[in-house]
C-alpha cells in the first residue's frame, strides 16, 4: 500500500517537472524610458518610417520686407551744401564787395552790373549811389556767398579784382536782383558774358516798372548826375550820340559832352532822338558824363 502511495506521489512530481519545462515563460513587465533622450532601436526606426504620413510644406506667402529708414541727402534737401561759400567782409558799393578766400581777403567785381559811383575820387557820388550802396550792405554784409566765374569775361578786370556772379546760401542771384530792382544798370564790357540776355531782361523790367534808379522821382536813368533829371533834360534840341559798338549801352544829347570820349571810329549822330534808337534798336540808356 505504501509502495503504491509513493510510486503515485513520484508520477505527481514527475508531472510538475514535465509542465515546469513546457510551461511558456512568464511575460516580463515592459519599463517605459522617461528619460528626455530615448534612443530608438532599428525596429523602432523601421516601424516609424512605415507609418508616418509624409508632411507636404505649406506654401508660405513671402513676407513683406521692412523699408529702412534712410538719412536725407544734403545735396538734395539743401542744393546749397553742394557749394562753398565765403564770408563777404565788407561792400565798397553796389557792383564791387571783399571776400575772405580761405583766409585770404579778395576784391570782387561784379559782372554785368553796373550801380551809381559813391566812392571813386573822381567822380561826385552819382544819383542813386548811395542806395544802391546801401541795399548791397542789407543784402549781404554779414552773409556767405559762392561765387560762379565766366571764361568769356576772364579771371581778373583791369584793376586786378576778381570777377565773378555772386548767389546767397538762399540762393538770391545777387547781380540780376540788384539790375532787376533798379539799383543798378546791366552792364556788358567788350565781349558779351553767360547772362547777358537774362540781365537785360532784368533791367527792362525795372525800366518799364519804373524801379529804383528809373523812378521819375528819383534819377530817371540818368544816374551821371548827382540830382534827379528829368525827360525833358534829355529831349532837348540839337543831335544825339551813340557808339555802333556792339557793347555800347548809352546815347548822348549833344549838350552833354560825354560823346566826344566815344571812339570816332564807332561814333554815330542822330538828328533826332527817334531817329537813333529807330537805328540801334536794344536797351540803350541816356547818359550825361
């Protein structure tokens, strides 16, 4: 009996090692990585590349691109920056003033113009000299000029001074301002300069608006006196002078003796006054020396 009750618990046994053997492996509890970083393995990589669905770039509109703010340019804001100017020191009169050249003080000559003498020692202060003196100090004592040259006219006039157009920082053509507003005669000596039309044009509009030096009231155009003349001085009887010159810009009643320094081999007489500006038809004016 007993020998049967062991052989029965060894078959048992037996058994429990039989299906330990066989039995599948328990399944080990998978740890999921929270770490940041997790490296993939090759199967992850294969498996993730099989399932994900290509990504097409959305088209993106292109973006607008910011202006930059520019700083103005002198030149153009300020057309005067582009030029250098001088100090004006002083005015001897109305067509002649004092620079200071890079330190060094030079004498202008103003080209084209011609004002009323008030400091040549021999001559009397002329009609309207000193105001057209006087309108030169307001206009540019204290101020800074450019100057502009003329190859036509050369460097320097007789007497050494420079010649030259002056123009304010403000841009105030000086020369054809002074014609313009009566305070000075336009002036053409031998040869014709760049703004010769530009300034007769200037005094043709002082003349027929009677400004400055050409007011009935003041010297009619007859700036060789020292008082004011009146048109009837001028149309008196007898003949009238004038030079065929082409730079010539005055006549002559016989009773004034300034015709008699014009050259004889330009000199012309008229037997009226009519008869003379009929023949030299341009802006000549009546003069007295």
């Amino acid at each position: 009996m007993l020998k049967k009750i062991l052989y029965g618990l060894g078959g048992i046994f037996l058994l429990f090692i039989v299906i330990g053997i066989f039995a599948p492996a328990p399944k080990q509890e998978v740890v999921q990585n929270t770490e940041p970083s997790k490296q993939l393995t090759t199967e992850n990589v294969e498996v993730e590349a099989t399932t994900s669905v290509p990504i097409t770039p959305k088209s993106e509109s292109p973006k607008p691109v910011e202006a930059k703010a520019t700083q103005p340019n002198p030149s153009t804001t300020n057309p005067a920056s582009q030029y250098t100017y001088y100090s004006v020191i002083s005015v001897v009169d109305g067509d002649t003033i004092k620079v200071n050249i890079n330190g060094t003080v030079e004498t202008l000559r103003l080209i084209g113009m011609d004002t009323p003498e008030t400091v040549d020692p021999r001559k009397p202060v002329q009609c309207f000299g000193k105001e057209a003196s006087n309108k030169a100090k307001e206009l540019l004592v204290g101020t800074k000029v450019r100057l502009e040259k003329d190859s036509t006219q050369g460097e320097l006039d007789k007497y050494g001074r420079t010649l030259a157009y002056v123009y304010r920082e403000d841009g105030l053509f000086y020369n054809k301002h002074m014609i313009e507003q009566g305070y000075a005669h336009e002036y053409t000596y031998n040869t014709p300069y760049k703004y010769q039309a530009e300034f007769k044009a200037a005094q043709k509009s002082a003349q027929e608006n009677q400004r400055g030096l050409w007011s009935s009231t003041t010297c009619n155009g007859y700036t060789t006196s020292t008082t004011t003349s009146q048109p009837s001085a001028i149309q008196s009887t007898g003949k009238y002078y004038t030079s065929s010159h082409y730079s010539a810009k005055y006549y002559y009643p016989e009773s004034c003796d300034g015709w008699q320094s014009l050259s004889a081999s330009y000199l012309k007489s008229f037997d009226t006054l009519e008869a003379l500006l009929a023949k030299y038809q341009r802006d000549l004016s009546p003069q007295c020396q």
